[in-house]
C-alpha cells in the first residue's frame, strides 16, 4: 500500500530535484519516494531505526 505525504523544500533543492528526476526519467514524485526509501534503507543499517521484525512489543 501506498501513502501520500506532502512535503516542503527551498527552491534550489526543488530545482535540483526538477533536473535530476529529469535526468534519471522518473517523475519527480517518484524520485522523491526512491530518495526516501534509500535514505532509510541507510538508517537502518546504521541501527537508527530498527527494522519492523526488530521492535519489540513490551
């Protein structure tokens, strides 16, 4: 399933957005949600967030 979320950046990271989805030919919503998942797929193996089959439940 997928979620929308609604986000604000200054003009430059726009722009530089803008040109790079462009470049890659991917929409610039789909940039965006490749750039996130990236970065927390590295938090996660940094050990800042854990994984869902790491929580706990107490």
């Amino acid at each position: 399933m997928s979620r929308r979320i609604q986000v604000t950046v200054p003009d430059q990271i726009a722009a530089d957005l803008e040109k790079l989805a462009h470049s890659q030919g991917r929409s610039l919503s789909n940039l965006a949600a490749h750039l996130l998942e990236k970065a927390l797929n590295e938090a996660r193996q940094q050990g800042l967030i854990k994984n869902d089959d790491q929580t706990s439940t107490s």
